[in-house]
C-alpha cells in the first residue's frame, strides 16, 4: 500500500519551454502533497506544500510564478515549471500524505529534469 | 524554522563493522524524526523512524536513539553488509495530526567495503 508514482521519469527540454510533472497517489488520498527538488549530491529541499483544492504554500526563495503546483484532486498534484532554464536542472521528486498516515509521507520516484 | 545538522558526511566501514549517523536539530517542538535511506537515482526509503515520545527504536540491525534533551538522534545500523551503502538522510518534522513538512539533514554517504 502507500504507493506514489511520477510521470515521465525523465525528461529533456529546450530552454525558454515548459514542463509538467505529474504525481499521483495510487492507492490512497492525498491530502497533502509535497515538492522537493534535489541537486546532485545534495539533500532534498522542499519546494512547496498543496493541500487539495488549496493554493500551495512555497517556501522562501522558490518562484511561485515559475514552479505552478496544482492540487486538483485527492490523487494527483502537478509541477510545471515555466521558462525552463539549465540551472533549474534537477532531480523533482514528490511525496503524499493523507489517509494512510498523518505524518508519514510516501515518495514518488523522481523526474529528472535536463533543460539543454 | 526547523534546521537539521548531519555528520558525518561520509562514512566508510568494513563489512560486519556498524555504522552511527548522527543527527541535531534546532526546533524542540520537533516531534518526529525519520530515516531515509536513498541509492543513486531512485526515491528515499524509509529505514526506521522515531517520536519523541520513545527515547530507542530497534528494527532488526537498524536502531535510532533520541535524546531529546540535547536534540540529537542517530542511526546505528550493525552487522553492515555491502548492500547498505547508499546515502542516508535523518529528517525531523513537527506532527500536529495533519501532514507536517520535513526538514532534512545534508546526508551520509556510506560505503561498505568488503
């Protein structure tokens, strides 16, 4: 139980173009979804927080016009990140909690962003 | 807001040798205290994980100790096995019954050499 998946896993874009990450709890409710982005090497940052049917909440520094978070349903929340440029190269992984625990948040697979 | 320190930052031992990760933070509302454990590419696991309400949590060779006074905890993993290298991360979150956000530490890597 407590499964989260990532679509793509992968994905190579041109710089100045967009795109959309998506994550989906598959066996449970998601009440709350969270963004991390996480550099080579390095440890995992939280991007943002989304609650179903809310805005997200960012955290300090992260450009909310250009990482769009959207929470639409209690199984799927999505990551667009606009204008893409090379240093927003990273690994985006994401994690849901909800209706399997309060406190416990299960995490999806990673996308590995490259913008050329 | 929460702030996480973890050390070492890598760490390599012996097969059949144990391994401590130690872990500070800053918040002592702080509540709940998991471990993660993340290979090259893939999604953090999570290994054991702890509230403050327990002070030790034993799982078969993984262990965590809190000490809340001093707002510390650590991972003690023994008996490694060269499976257990990967990169280890302690996180540290305020449960208030609603999904709460995870502060992580900066990771351990750990290398198990036979």
């Amino acid at each position: 139980g407590a499964v989260v998946s990532q679509h793509p896993s992968w994905v190579i874009c041109k710089s100045g173009t967009s795109v959309k990450i998506e994550c989906r709890s598959l066996d449970f409710q998601a009440t709350t979804m969270f963004w991390y982005r996480q550099f080579p090497k390095q440890s995992l940052m939280l991007m943002a927080t989304s609650n179903e049917g809310s805005k997200a909440t960012y955290e300090q520094g992260v450009e909310k016009d250009k990482f769009l978070i959207n929470h639409a349903s209690l199984t799927l929340s999505t990551l667009t990140v606009t204008s893409a440029h090379p240093e927003d190269s990273s690994f985006y992984i994401c994690s849901a909690s909800g209706s399997y625990s309060s406190y416990e948040q299960y995490f999806g697979p990673g996308t590995r962003l490259t913008v050329t | 807001g929460e702030n996480v320190e973890q050390h070492p930052s890598t760490l390599s031992v012996q097969e059949g040798d144990s391994a401590v990760i130690k872990c500070t933070y800053s918040d002592s509302a702080s509540n709940y205290f998991p471990w993660y454990k993340q290979e090259l590419g893939k999604r953090p696991q999570l290994i054991i994980d702890i509230r403050s309400n327990v002070g030790e949590k034993k799982d078969q060779r993984i262990a965590v100790t809190l000490n809340k006074t001093a707002k510390h905890f650590s991972l003690h993993i023994t008996e490694t096995q060269p499976e257990d290298s990967a990169v280890y991360f302690c996180a540290a979150s305020l449960d208030t019954g609603t999904a709460s956000k995870l502060t992580f530490g900066t990771g351990t890597r750990l290398q198990v050499t036979l």
